[in-house]
C-alpha cells in the first residue's frame, strides 16, 4: 500500500481507537507516524500532546485513569 498523505488523519482515528481500549503502545506508534507525516500542523501537536500524555502516565489499568485529588487531612 503507498502512502496517501490524504489519509493520515484515519492514522490519528486509529491511533485514538488504540488508546480507548489500552492498546498503549499501538496508540503512542500512531500518534508518531501522525506527528512524523505533518510536523507543524494542528493534527500533529493534537498527536504530540497524546505522546506527552501517554509517555507520562504509567502502564496498566491504573495508568489509564485520571489523578484523583489527593484527600485533605484537617
């Protein structure tokens, strides 16, 4: 298959659909392939902030959850 410029953004789509069901690794490689075919465009700092995100978060269930406010002691 050639690479289709045009097609990217179902590389982003897919990329976003990898990382709903934790498939972490395929989400973070999609997200590059997104930000390595249109660098400087809003789709690929879309992709780059994801790699941010999902670069810091930690592997696993817990990973994939928000941060929960810390509980105040008074």
């Amino acid at each position: 298959v050639r690479f289709n410029p045009a097609r990217i953004i179902y590389v982003f789509h897919l990329a976003q659909a990898y990382e709903s069901v934790g498939a972490r690794e395929r989400a973070l490689a999609a997200y590059r392939d997104t930000t390595l075919s249109f660098p400087g465009t809003r789709l690929a700092s879309e992709a780059q902030a994801r790699i941010d995100t999902l670069s810091r978060r930690g592997s696993g269930f817990r990973g994939m959850l928000p941060e929960a406010p810390s509980a105040s002691r008074t």
